[in-house]
C-alpha cells in the first residue's frame, strides 16, 4: 500500500468513485463518509428490503463487486483491512432503507459486528426496521467451538443472492433475514493453500496470518481435491434432500487455468458423495498474497434453493 501512502485517508472513497465513473450505468456513491465509502446501485428499488454489504476494504472483487441488480443493493467499506464505520452504515441505511426496511449482511469480524450492531440500534431509535445476519462458514476457525463462533469467508456471496431474489419476489424483512440465517447455518468453506514448489498444502490458514490446522507433504492435486471434499462435507454433512451449491475462488497467486483444474477434480470429489450438486469457478475474493483456493458448499433445502439458481452477475463474474 505504500505506493498509495499519500491518499490514505480518502483511498475507499477514490476507489469508489472510480468504479462509478467507469460503469455509470451500474453504480453510483454515497459522498461524505470518509475515510469509509459506499458504493450503491445506480438505479433505486424503495419497494423492496435494502440490502447492505459491508467489511473491509480490500482487494475486490468482494465487497462492490457484489452491488447491482439482483445483487446487493449497497457495498459500504473502512480502510483497507478494517471494518467501516457504524456512521457509515447508518447513513447508507438511511438513503436506500426507508419503505421496506434494512437487511446489514456482514461476515462475523469483531469490527464488523460491533459497527453493524451500532448502525442498526441508530437506524431503529428513528424508526427503521433493521435486521442483521453475520455469516460464520469459516471451518478453519473457532475450531471445536459452537458454528456460530467462527469467521466469515465467501458463503456470503450466496447468501446476498438469496436476499437479493427474495427481495425482488416482495418478500418481508424478517423472512428475507430467517432465509439467509438457515443458509449460513449450512453453509462451510475451506481455505487450501499451497506451496507448488514443494507439493505441500495447508488446509484452513486464515486471511489474517492466521495459522492451518493441517498440512500435507507430497501433495497431488487430486489427492487434495479428494480431502477438501471430505473434510467439508463432514462439516456440513449434505442430506439426501438438499441441493449442494459449490464455489472455488482462486487466491490471487492463482492462474486461471489452474483453478479450473482443480475445481474439475473438485466437482469429481463432490459428485462421488452427493447428488444435484452445482458448481462456480472465479476469483470472488482475493484477500491472501499465496497460490490456493477457498472451497464453499452450501447445502439448500427445498425452501432454499429457489433463490440461488440463475446467475449472480458481479464485477466480470457469474455465481
């Protein structure tokens, strides 16, 4: 970031009124909320539940990426690396939130929460309905400890089509909410993180330095495929009745090419254990410096997966 030391102070802000600048048909900012930024969706939609993403501002195409029709309808960002402000958030939910109330979807990070917390019981004194859903599909987390009390990674980019879709179909807030609670509580997602050279993976290291919880010597890329399935799919435990949605987002050390190699061996994994399984490649979140991947299974029920079939177009993507 050093490169970047000079604009510091306003770096979000720039970077959203770059991206509203190159896709003025798409998007749009919320001024005045430095050093945070909001990006929203160029065109309004008041009668239906506003949708807002937030976290740090890092490396895209997570967070903005996901603002846009049929997707969230507001991103809002700290600083790179840190959580936005609750003033920030409570701004935006004022803009876009009026009619139909607001939904804060955030990945479970201690300045997330405390600043979405904050945010929504401002909104609420003035009379805003608010409701609030931390994603926790990180298995490399809190391991050993309640689901609840893990890390958020990139299930959330399911979650915001769901609430997306449910939205559009004139669904209520609270139900809208309870929706994206039940898929999180079925959702998990695996960190893979590899060292090429030496044929060596470490399975669940975290965005922040944190440490795996296990490494494998002589790895093979099949082989790898084989454990990641399983490992999640112990986690998650798919039933016979459920839809398994499955992401592969590369790391940014990661070629193209490579990650659809992997993702192949993944679906082959995925395909010998469970039935009606549907799978998305790309670069949804490139947050760690290293050659990997991040593997997600949602598991949907009946209830569930009407919302998350089609596409969910981002920033050069589709979920």
């Amino acid at each position: 970031m050093h490169w970047f030391a000079e604009t510091r102070e306003n770096y979000c802000p720039r970077w959203f009124e770059a991206m509203a600048q190159s896709f003025p048909d798409r998007w749009r900012t919320l001024d005045g909320q430095e050093p945070s930024a909001v990006l929203l969706k160029r065109t309004p939609t008041p009668d239906r539940v506003a949708v807002i993403i937030s976290g740090g501002g890092s490396n895209g195409p997570f967070i903005p990426g996901f603002v846009g029709e049929g997707m969230a309808d507001a991103a809002v960002v700290g600083p790179p690396y840190t959580a936005p402000s609750a003033y920030a958030l409570y701004e935006t939910g004022k803009a876009i939130g009026k009619e139909k109330g607001i939904l804060l979807l955030y990945n479970n990070f201690m300045g997330d929460y405390l600043n979405n917390d904050m945010a929504a019981e401002l909104l609420q004194l003035e009379g805003y309905e608010v409701e609030q859903v931390s994603c926790y599909d990180d298995m490399g987390m809190a391991i050993g400890e309640p689901r609840e009390n893990r890390g958020g990674r990139i299930a959330i980019a399911y979650l915001i089509k769901l609430c997306a879709e449910a939205a559009r179909q004139g669904k209520p807030l609270k139900e809208i909410a309870a929706l994206a609670r039940k898929a999180i509580a079925r959702s998990s997602t695996l960190c893979v993180a590899v060292e090429p050279e030496k044929n060596c993976v470490t399975y669940g290291a975290g965005f922040s330095d944190e440490p795996g919880f296990l490494t494998r010597e002589n790895a093979t890329v099949a082989g790898t495929a084989e454990e990641t399935i399983q490992m999640l799919c112990d986690d998650v435990k798919p039933q016979p009745d459920e839809r398994v949605y499955m992401l592969v987002n590369r790391m940014r050390m990661t070629s193209y090419s490579d990650s659809f190699v992997m993702a192949g061996c993944l679906k082959t994994a995925l395909d010998s254990r469970v039935q009606n399984a549907q799978m998305r490649v790309g670069g949804y979140m490139q947050v760690m410096d290293c050659y990997g991947y991040t593997v997600t299974l949602l598991c949907a029920d009946q209830e569930i997966a009407p919302y998350l079939e089609g596409t969910l177009c981002g920033d050069g993507f589709l979920l």
